[in-house]
C-alpha cells in the first residue's frame, strides 16, 4: 500500500524548510508501513480571506503529497480560530473576524483547495466541534500548561513586547487553540508555514501532555510573489492567484525575476528533474524565458488542464513575442473626452490595487498610452472617440474610448 521509507522521506523533505523530528517521522512511517495503516497528516487553515494565490498552494501541495503517499490527509477548517485571529507575522493585533465574515469568506475555500487536494480522499474537520465545546473551566487549565514567559519567546510576540505595542489576552490562546486541533484528531504530522513554527511546536507539547505520542512538524517556506522579494500576498499586488485566469496566471509567471525560476518550480509544481533545472540555470546558453514557458505551463495546467495551459501560452506569445495587442482587448467609454488622471484611472479601473502600486509601476516604465510610455504619474491623458489603448504592466490592456 505504501511506497518505502526513503521513497516517502525524498517526497516529504521536497522543498521542507523545518522537519522535526526526522527520526520520529521515519518511525511513525515504518510503523504505518508495518501495520498498513496511514498516518494522520494535518493541516489548519483559517478561512480568514476568501481568495488563495499558489504561496498557500505551497502547503496545500505538501498534503497532496502525504494522499499520494497513501496517508491520510485531514484539513482543519479554524472556523473557531478564524474569529480570533492567528497572530502569527502579524506587528499588531489583528480585528477579530464574525461568526458571518467567517462562514462568508469559507463559502469558495473548499472548491479553491479542492483544485491542488483530492477531495474524495481529504478528511474535513471544522475545529469549531471541540473548541466549542469547551468550558471556562477547560480554557483555565489549558492556559495553565504554558506560560507568559514561553509565550514571549515567540518571534512576533517578542518584538512586539520590546516596542511596548499592545499583546491581548485572547492571541495568547490561539496556539493552544491550534494546539488542541493535533489532541482531537490525534495527528501523527502537522503542515505550515515557517511563520506556523511556534503554533505547530505548542501542537507537539500539548499532545504529549495529553498522553498521546508527539506529532512530527514540517514546515514550508514562505513563497516569494512576483516581484521576488516581498511573500506573496494580494495586498502587495505581487500574487498568483487561484481565481486568475489561465492567461493572467501564465502572464504573471513569465514576469517573476529569473532568480526566482528555481523556486517555483519546486514549490509550485510537480516537476521531478529538478536537477535537470538547476542544470538548465546555470548554462548561459540556457534563455531563461523558455523555462519561464515551461514553469507558466505547468502550474497553468495543474490548475486549468492542457488546453488552457496551451492555450495561453499562444496568447502570451501574441501579445509580447509578436508584439500585438490581442484581439479580445476590453473596452470601456466614459463618455468624454475631459482629461484624466492616469493614477486614479487605473486605481478605479482594477489595473493596480492602490495608487502607490500605481504610481511605481509608472515610475518603473511599466505604463504606456497608444505605445508611448507615461512618464509622470502626475499627468492625465484623454480618450478620443475610436479609443486609446492604456497598457499597465506587461499584461493589463484596456481601450479607452469617449
């Protein structure tokens, strides 16, 4: 039923920044192999956001990986923990979500990891049926296990403490809360993020003083966004995401800097010559952009299938390597000929996420009218009545007529 031990170690520490303890998983693996029995593979995600981008893909990919391996994979929807809040990464308490925001935000997140996941072999637990069920009393004596000293220790809280910036009560529960997520399903691996480390360690102590055998962790890193530097996240414009159409996902891909080729076709998708692309990278007579075909091809595909991957590969290439503007441009009148400000315009028109966005992609040479490029991001222009074509980025097209 399952692969042997180093078949599923080679899958497991693909990409794995933190594996503890590599000897205890090796363990539990020729346990489950012995016993034909797979192991419990968790994973919380707080249903805090309704949109995903492939950065949480990067985790979701790693459960997939434990299905594969014939584990048993279980997804803990943090329906409870949503409302608190994880504070993890974050400078300042973040506002806690309501039980309405909550389920509205849940209502795609089944269908969106459903695209990396199988569902017919995914657990789902809401982790709202035991930390509901708690009493007062219960919270007192889980609070007791740990103390303010232990909770200081944490990265974020620690900063936060020396800056004198405010730490509520209730962000001290929410890794006892993820922590009692492992006891009630009794995981034998939790999955994060590098930022989950402190959270999934609580998991692991809180286990042992429940009597269970110690869950193993395993992180992942934090995949950089488009611009390279800053972690993905839509609230930089920097993020691939899983709603974005075949052709805005494969455009985006061919714009990441080539530094971060490697990166994403380790965490993002499912290549196995990885050697070969390393090989590839370091051969100046490699042309970085074809294997950016490649990388935008296969997570394309992943998501959407051959066909679309194909063909918005075609597409990509007659717009930028034949330099045309497509066929299928959006139009939009605004029913004057009254200049305006190229700034609020694409703010407005959903061509950047904010006006500072703006203003750098303009200042970075990234915007043009009919093909001459702005060159302030103070000026307006005017449409005209056949139109004029405002080209953001190396992607976004829009004509604008009067």
């Amino acid at each position: 039923m399952f692969p042997t031990l180093n078949e599923q170690m080679d899958a497991i520490r693909r990409g794995a920044v933190d594996l503890i303890n590599e000897d205890d998983l090796a363990k539990k693996i020729e346990r489950s192999r012995a016993q034909n029995k797979p192991l419990i593979a968790k994973l919380g995600a707080d249903p805090s956001t309704p949109d995903l981008h492939i950065g949480h893909g990067v985790v979701l990919r790693k459960l997939r990986t434990f299905q594969d391996l014939g584990h048993q994979a279980t997804l803990i929807i943090g329906d409870f923990t949503a409302m608190i809040g994880d504070p993890s990464g974050r400078q300042k308490t973040r506002p806690m979500l309501t039980q309405e925001e909550v389920d509205r935000n849940g209502q795609t997140y089944m269908e969106q990891v459903s695209k990396i996941l199988d569902r017919n072999k995914l657990e789902v637990r809401r982790n709202s049926t035991w930390l509901n069920a708690m009493t007062f009393t219960d919270v007192i004596k889980l609070a007791a296990i740990y103390t303010v000293s232990q909770m200081l220790e944490r990265d974020d809280f620690h900063k936060r403490f020396n800056a004198e910036q405010p730490i509520s009560l209730h962000e001290f529960l929410y890794p006892l809360a993820q922590g009692m997520d492992s006891v009630a399903i009794h995981s034998d691996i939790e999955l994060g993020g590098t930022d989950q480390r402190f959270n999934l360690l609580v998991g692991r102590e809180l286990q042992r003083h429940f009597n269970q055998e110690p869950q193993c962790i395993l992180t992942m890193p934090l995949l950089e966004g488009t611009d390279g530097e800053r972690k993905m996240s839509k609230s930089y414009g920097n993020s691939i995401n899983f709603s974005d159409s075949p052709d805005d996902m494969f455009g985006k891909i061919m714009s990441i800097p080539d530094s971060m080729i490697y990166r994403y076709f380790e965490l993002a998708t499912n290549v196995s010559n990885l050697a070969e692309i390393e090989r590839q990278l370091k051969d100046s007579s490699t042309n970085p952009r074809d294997l950016k075909v490649r990388l935008g091809q296969e997570i394309v595909r992943g998501f959407y299938g051959d066909d679309a991957a194909e063909e918005a590969y075609e597409k990509f290439r007659t717009m930028f390597v034949k330099k045309e503007i497509p066929d299928d441009i959006e139009e939009v009148s605004v029913g004057s000929n009254s200049p305006l400000s190229i700034v609020d315009f694409i703010v407005d028109h959903k061509l950047a996420p904010s006006k500072s966005e703006a203003r750098r992609l303009i200042d970075g040479g990234a915007v043009s009218i009919d093909g001459e490029k702005v060159a302030d991001s103070k000026s307006s222009f005017s449409p005209t009545a056949d139109g004029v074509v405002l080209k953001v980025g190396k992607r976004k097209f829009l004509k604008v007529k009067a």
